[in-house]
C-alpha cells in the first residue's frame, strides 16, 4: 500500500513540475521588457526632438534633454536583463545587442553633454550681441575719415545673418568684413565696446559651426537600428519560449491520461480491500461491549454539553464545526444542522481587522488558549458582543492538534449597561449631550486637529436670553422642554465634526472645526442664532427666547483650554451688554495688549515705591539778556536693568490710569523740594512741571497742591504748571476754573506745545495761561520750513496781541536762537541751550554758562514785520541747499524746479522782485547774487554729471557748495543787520 501511495505522490510531483514548465513564460515580464523597449524607442525620439529645438532655439533650457537622456540610459540598462523564460542561447544573444545599444546611448549622452556646452556658449553670445551692437551704435560717429557706423552696422548684419544660416558663404563675407574693422581706429571710449562686439561675433563665427556638426553626430548615431534589432530578436526569442511551453502542455495532458488510467486500476485495488473489512466486522463487534463503559462518560459530557448555559463549539483541526450545544443555537439563531461541517467564520461580523484574529491565533499557538471580548453576527445580522474562550485539544498520546473548544456568553447587557454608566460619566442626563467631561476630552482632541489641520476652531460659549421668565411662568418641566428643543436645534444646524455641550442650566459650548476664516464663523452663528430665536413649538403659547455668544478662535488665540473657555465666556458677556440676541468674537491681541499693559504698569507703581524716579533740569534762558530765567522739570526712570529711561518708555503707558495722578503729584513734591534747595542757594529761579489733562481735571486736584505749598513754604512764586494744549481743549470750563483756583496759591501757568491742537483765539482767550510755549516740533525745522517759520511768527504775534509772554522750546542750535530773537521771541530752551541735566550738575551749569556771540550781536536790534520775507527767504535757500546736497551726496536726479534758473527758484523770485524793490540799493543786497549764481552752475554741473553716469564727480562738489552757501548766508545776514533797527535807550 505505502508503494502504491509513493508512486501516487510522485506522479503528481511530475505533473507538478511539468505545469510549472507550462506556465514558465509570464505576461508581466514579457510586458515590462516590451514596455521598456517601446519607451527607449520614444525617449530617443525626444531626445533627437528636443535636440533640434534647442538648436533651433524652439527651447531655451536644457531640462528636458537631460531627463529624457537619463530615462534613456535607465532603460537601456533594463532591456540588458531580459526575462528568464527565454533559452540560454537567446538570453546570451539578447545581453549582447543590449550592451550595444548601451554603449551607444552612453556615447550620445556624452555628444549630447558637449552639445550642451557648446550651445550655452553660442547662446550666451547671442544674448549678449545685441546688446554690444546696441551700446556701440547708440555712441556718437567719430570724426576719423571713414563711416564706422556703417561698417559696423554692416558686421552686425552678417553676424546675425550667419546666426541664422552659417554656412560658408556668410561665413566667407563675416570673415572679410571683420578683418576690414580690425584695420580702423577708434577713440578709447568705442573702441572697447567695438572690441567686446567682436569677441561675442569671433565666438558665434566659431561655436555654430561647431554645434551642426555635432548636431549631425548625433542625429547619425545608429540607436534607432539597434532597437529594432533588438525588438526583432527578442520577438524570436519570446516566440520560442511559447513553443516550448506547448510542448510542455502537450505532455501534460499525456501523463494525465495515464494517472486516471491508474487511479482507475487503484479504485479496483479498494474494492477487494472492502471485502477484506467485512471480515473485521465481527472483530469490531466484540470491542462493543468494552465500550460501553466509555459512553456513560461520554453521556455526562454531552449532558453538561447540552445544559450549558454558555453556547460550546467543537471543531476539528482544520476549524470545521464538529458539534454545538442548544445554548449556541438560542445565542447565535444557527440551528445544530446548520453549522455541521461549517468553518465559524459564518459568525464573523467584519468589526474586526485581520491584525485581531492573527493575535488570537498567534496566541492559540503559542499558549493552547485564548480569551477575550468579540464582536459576533447572529444569523439574523445582528452584530452582538461576547466573551469567548477558545481551547487547543491534543492526542494524549503523540500530542498532535485533534480538536478546538470554543466556549462563549452573549454580554450585551453587560454592554448596556457599560454604555449607561458612561451616559452617565459624559452626557448630560437631560439633553444627552456631553458634558463638561467630555467636552474637556473632545477639546484636547479638537486643538491637536486644528494644529494639523492648519484651519481655525471657534470655541462659542452660548448663553439663552429670555429663559428665565419661561421657567418663571411655566415652570420647571416646560424649561427642561424648552432646552431639549434648543439642544436639537443646535444639532440640526451644525456639522457632523462640531460639538455641543451642555455644561449648566441655559448655557452651551460649541466647538466649531475646520473653519477657513473668520467670517465663515460669523455665516454660522448668524444661522445659528436665526434658528433659536424660531418660535418654540413645546409650550402652550407661542414664545421665542433668544441667544448671546461668545466667540474665540484657535489658534489665534493660543491658550490652554480652560482660559479659550473663559475668554468666549468674557466675550458673551460683551455680547450681552451689546443688547444681546448677537455674537462677540474675543480679541485675543487686544487681550494680549491689555495684559502687557497691566504688567507694565504694576512695574511703574513698583518703581514708584521704590524710588527709582527722579527729576532732570533743562534750562530757559532770555536770549535777548543773556540771563537764565528757570528750568522745567523732566521725569526719567532710573531703571535697575534697562538704566535711564525717557519719559516717551512709560509715560504714554500710565494715559487714563490712577497713575498719572501719583506720578504727578511726586514730580509737584519733588520740584517743590528742588525749588527750596535753590532758594537756600541764593537761586531765585522759576520751575515748570508738566501737568497731565486727567491730573489737572481730577477731583481734588487743587486741595493736594495747596497741601504740597503748605508743606514747602516760599516757593509757590517760583512754581509754574505746565499744561498740554490738547489736554486744556478738553473741558475749557473746568480748566479755566481750575487754573483760576490754582492761580489764587500764587502758582503760574503755561500752554504748552501750542499749536499741536485747535488753538482757537476764543480758546486762547478763555484760558487764563501767562505762557505759551511754542511746540519743538514747528521750532526744530524753522531754518528749513517755511510753514514751519509762519507758524512761529504767527504765535509769537498772537502771544503779543493777548499779551501773553511767549517761550520758545527745540533751540536745537545758536542760528534757531538767532531767527527767534529776529522774530521777536526772546524766551528759550532746547539742546541748543543745554541738555536735560541732574539737580547736582545745574549749579555748576549755571555758572559757566554765557550769551553766544551771535545772540549778542543782535541783543539790541529788531527787525519790522515789513523785513520779514527776508528771513522766509533765508529758510527757503537752507532748504534749497539741503535737497542739493542731499542729491549729489546719494547720487540721484535732482528735482526739476532745482534746475528752473536762479531767477525761477523760490529765494531767486523773492530777491529779483520783491528783494530788489525794497534793497535794491543797498550794498549788501548786491553781494548776494554772486554766491547765488555760482551755487546754481554747480547745481547744474551735479545734473550733468549724474547725466552722464559719474554721480561721483557731483558728490566730489559738496564741500564746495557748502563753503559757497556760507559767503552766501554772510552775505544775506550783513542784509539783515542793515536794515535792523535799534531799541530805543541803547
């Protein structure tokens, strides 16, 4: 019998190997070989394709050229491997016209690399041709006796000529014409333009010659015939290779024959053993009785089998259904005849991956055993859950797998009421929509999406308008049905992806996802609250009740969770002051900003207290004396890391803040102090404070500076209060009424930076200043602006016609002091004067200090108004000079009105017209014109020589110009001290 069975195991072992034979040729190998074969055909066509449309400069990169020869030279690789189905002999001649067509394609991507090079050098020069050609022409004919342009417009001709067809004639004619310009002589100027023309025109003369021979190399190579070459004789081959795959078939079908012939002659062979058996009977018989015995045990099994409550399944080795017990049948609805012979995958409810089971399995292996929670399908479809417990059975004698036990219970209540509780953890009991817990578990998850994502979330805190006065009247059932209404018209108005929450009495949170901007959030919860303010179909009478939201966008407000939430929460609280029945969208910037502002202002109250402010001194002075009339107190923060601080660092951040008033109030103690140390010095000088608006208008204002004199006695004379002009123009009434008040302590007043606001004359009038202090920002640009020299005079006129005294501040120079003297203002201060300095260093200051000279010299003059126009004609030649200056020095065009003419300019009109008729005969006016005329030509030479490409020479010339603008500022101020009047008494 085992004989039989050998020869039985190895007929099919020969049937095996010869259909293996049968299905040796594969219709994928042989369609990648031909894929490749094909797309070696047409990459070479595109490359000879785009070769040609380089050269004919149809394209004008070489990136596809060098893709497609790198494909080429891939597949030419592949097509050397051919498919192993094929003969030896036919893979050997195969491999060898692959080599060479390798070689050859390896050879045309290097002509094609030197065409490459080639072609980038032609190209180069034939970009750059036109431009040489274009830069010679465009220069002027030279006076040498021969038309250059001619022959050079006839070289430039040819060359471009050749360019388009090189060939021997054109080549012959280029060749003579650029002999005949080698001969001719240029200036220097032309003749490197003309020699660079050459370079560019020698180059193409020898490049394109060059690039169609290698043109044609290329096109010649014999790559397409080696192709076909090749495609033909692995046609042959393949052929081949189906040949003997048929023969192979043909056997196959023979030994066929004779293995049925065989089993038939076998099955003979069974029929005599079956008689044989027959004669066993009896023999079995007999071990009947012996049994018995086994089957009363087997009885107690299959009792304890059927009466199990948990459904049992036994299957063989291979996972068929041996048996299952009515347990199974009452949990699955399989009946027993159903499922005999049935693999358990009839159960499988598809919730599980392959992953799972190969687990399971992996464990059933390794273990014997496998327990665990599964998803099921009944025969009804119902997908259910259960606890399954699967055993290995093994023969106790050799120990090889018999059997599988499978043992399960159904645990959908269990499920149920896993699923309760949870209900109970996450959703709110009334609403069934999550709670706070699970709204905490849903914002972790919603911000990390949103990270990924890159879009915007909108967190909404929304609370109902009008719920109250419902449950009021109603009662409490009525309200809980009136959420329940609101909660699923939310529902129905969101997206699949948001989330509701219920986290209290009448208030919801949303998390809306994948929002692309702000306004498609707003679209939302205008829908949103158009749908809850829909009358309620749940009470007895028609009511609405209405929303108000908060909004807050991730992550542009980038917070944890819990402050997202309180910041819509503080936006719904602006929607409700809003009016309600609308949305809020937090700022979280402005937010940002106000904390930022806290912050810096808990740090000024702590620099505050720990005194790490103090007063710095600029002087005032009388021009006109010569004398130091006072000071005006200015705060700096003596900053333990940054150092000293400016006012402009902290005092804009204190505006509105209960500081202002502190502040304030320390700078009035301090000056106070300095002012008696100055006194018990023998210095008997005025101090200005500045006094905020909000400080001047706040309640008590006047009582704390009267408790501050009284506190320092002797020095209210000498204290003058500062008050911004913009600051008064707020409530004239109570400033007035204030300073009035104030006045009555014996304390002076000044408008400063005035000009900056309305600066109204009923204003002016109705405040009860004795100062006004021009603003820094019209005195800085006096000797450059005219406006700004209108302005000042304008003050200063309107200071004497209410006969206010007029201080001037931003003398930044000796020459802002002398123009202000000329206009009649006599009081300054500025950096010209001196520096801000420490109470310790104004002594010292003081003593050293004396009247410049230029002050000096006008002390005792004055000018009419009619003189005027003569210091506006000064600014306007400052300003002229400046803008010239500035022009030669960055190399860029001047302006054309600086170009119109001495005459047309603005100081030039003055001084021919209006100049000429009123000085025309005084000396001193004449000398003005010779500097005036001379720094016009050099403004004109600047404009040649930036025409001409040689800024440079024009910012050579600015030392000169200033040296001429000197004589010329001399000259118009002998002018000015010529028609100067004199006081009377000096």
């Amino acid at each position: 019998m085992s004989g039989l069975v050998a020869a039985l195991v190895a007929g099919l072992a020969g049937l095996g190997s010869i259909y293996l034979h049968t299905e040796r040729v594969s219709p994928e190998s042989h369609l990648l070989y031909t894929q490749h074969l094909r797309g070696l055909r047409e990459t070479d066509a595109l490359i000879d394709a785009e070769l040609l449309a380089n050269r004919l400069e149809l394209s004008r990169n070489y990136d596809e050229l060098t893709r497609q020869t790198a494909k080429a030279q891939a597949d030419a690789r592949h097509v050397g491997t051919p498919p192993d189905y094929l003969s030896a002999a036919d893979t050997l001649s195969l491999r060898d016209d692959a080599r060479a067509l390798l070689a050859t394609v390896m050879a045309k991507s290097e002509l094609i690399d030197r065409f490459k090079r080639e072609d980038s050098v032609a190209r180069n020069s034939l970009a750059y041709f036109p431009v040489a050609a274009s830069r010679l022409i465009d220069q002027p004919q030279p006076d040498s006796g021969h038309d250059s342009h001619g022959l050079i417009s006839r070289y430039i001709r040819l060359v471009l000529a050749f360019s388009r067809q090189p060939d021997e004639r054109h080549a012959e004619e280029l060749a003579a014409m650029r002999a005949e310009l080698g001969r001719i002589q240029l200036p220097a100027s032309m003749q490197g333009r003309l020699d660079n023309l050459l370079l560019h025109g020698d180059k193409i003369m020898e490049v394109l010659p060059r690039l169609d021979r290698l043109t044609k190399e290329i096109l010649a190579l014999p790559t397409r015939g080696q192709l076909e070459h090749l495609n033909r004789n692995y046609g042959t081959a393949y052929s081949n290779a189906l040949v003997l795959a048929g023969h192979f078939r043909n056997l196959l079908y023979t030994l066929s024959i004779l293995l049925a012939l065989f089993l038939a002659w076998t099955f003979a062979s069974l029929l005599r053993t079956q008689r044989s058996l027959r004669k066993t009977h009896a023999e079995l018989s007999q071990r009947l009785v012996a049994q018995s015995a086994a089957e009363k045990q087997l009885k107690l099994h299959a009792t304890a089998f059927r009466n199990a409550h948990d459904g049992i399944t036994l299957t063989d080795a291979r996972g068929n259904i041996l048996d299952v017990n009515p347990a199974f049948s009452r949990i699955t609805g399989w009946e027993r005849s159903e499922v005999i012979g049935r693999n358990p995958r009839v159960l499988k409810s598809g919730r599980h991956d392959a992953a799972f089971y190969e687990s399971m399995w992996k464990s059933i292996q390794e273990t014997g055993n496998w327990s665990g929670e599964i998803w099921n399908r009944n025969k009804y479809g119902e997908v259910y859950p259960e606890l399954l417990s699967i055993s290995a059975v093994h023969d106790e004698t050799g120990g090889q797998l018999t059997n599988f036990v499978a043992v399960f219970s159904d645990i959908r209540r269990l499920k149920f009421q896993e699923h309760q509780l949870a209900q109970m953890a996450y959703y709110d009991p009334l609403t069934e929509l999550p709670n706070r817990t699970l709204l905490a578990d849903r914002f972790t998850q919603a911000i990390a999406y949103t990270r990924r994502s890159q879009n915007l979330m909108a967190i909404c805190y929304l609370d109902l308008d009008g719920f109250k006065p419902i449950n009021d009247r109603w009662g409490h059932e009525a309200g809980d049905r009136v959420l329940l209404e609101i909660s699923q018209r939310l529902k129905q108005a969101l997206r699949g992806n948001d989330t509701i929450a219920r986290i209290g009495g009448d208030e919801f949170t949303l998390l809306l996802l994948g929002l692309n901007s702000q306004e498609e959030c707003e679209e939302i919860l205008r829908r949103l609250l158009g749908n809850i303010e829909q009358p309620l179909s749940c009470l007895p009478e028609p009511e609405s009740v209405s929303a108000s939201i908060g909004v807050t966008l991730f992550p542009l407000d980038d917070e944890e969770p819990d402050t997202l939430l309180r910041h819509a929460d503080q936006a719904m609280y602006q929607a409700k002051q809003a009016g309600k029945r609308t949305f809020h969208v937090f700022d979280a910037a402005k937010d940002r900003n106000l904390r930022q502002r806290l912050d810096r202002l808990a740090r000024i109250r702590q620099a505050l207290e720990n005194e790490e402010f103090l007063l710095y001194y600029q002087p005032k002075v009388d021009m006109r004396a010569g004398t130091v009339i006072g000071a005006e107190a200015l705060i700096r923060w003596q900053h333990p890391e940054r150092g000293l601080l400016a006012p402009i660092e902290f005092l804009p951040l204190i505006e509105g803040d209960d500081l202002v008033r502190r502040l304030g109030n320390w700078v009035i103690e301090r000056a106070l102090s300095q002012l008696e140390t100055w006194q018990a010095d023998g210095l008997n000088l005025q101090l200005s404070v500045n006094i905020a608006g909000q400080h001047l208008q706040s309640p008590g204002f006047v009582q704390a500076l009267k408790e501050a004199l009284q506190r320092h006695p002797g020095v209210a004379q000498q204290l003058e209060l500062e008050v911004l002009e913009t600051a008064a123009l707020e409530d004239v009434v109570k400033t007035s009424r204030v300073i009035d008040e104030c006045k009555t302590l014996g304390v002076h007043f000044s408008l400063d930076d005035f000009g900056t606001g309305y600066s109204s004359l009923t204003y002016l009038k109705r405040l009860p200043a004795e100062t006004i202090k021009i603003d820094q920002s019209f005195v800085r640009d006096i000797l450059h602006d005219c406006n700004n020299l209108a302005i000042v005079q304008g003050v200063i006129g309107l200071a004497n016609a209410f006969q206010r005294t007029v201080i001037a501040e931003g003398v930044e120079s000796i020459e802002h002091g002398r123009i202000l003297l000329q206009l009649n203002c006599n009081l300054a201060q500025g950096y010209g004067i001196a520096r801000p300095m420490p109470a310790a260093q104004f002594p010292d200051w003081l003593r050293h200090w004396k009247m410049p000279a230029l002050w000096a010299d006008i002390q005792n003059l004055y000018w009419k108004e009619s003189d005027y126009p003569v210091f506006a004609a000064e600014v306007e030649h400052r300003n002229w000079v400046a803008q010239l200056v500035y022009a030669a020095n960055e190399g860029i065009a001047l302006p054309s009105c600086m170009l119109s003419g001495e005459n047309l300019c603005a100081f030039g009109q003055w001084y021919h017209h209006q100049g000429q008729a009123r000085y025309g005969g005084l000396p001193a006016f004449a000398a003005i014109e010779a500097p005036h005329c001379q720094l016009h030509a050099m403004a004109d030479r600047i404009d040649h020589f930036w025409r001409n490409g040689t800024p440079d020479k024009g910012k050579a010339l600015i030392p000169e110009i200033l040296t001429v603008q000197i004589r010329m500022l001399e000259a118009l101020h002998a002018l000015q001290m010529a028609v100067a009047m004199k006081k009377h008494g000096t």
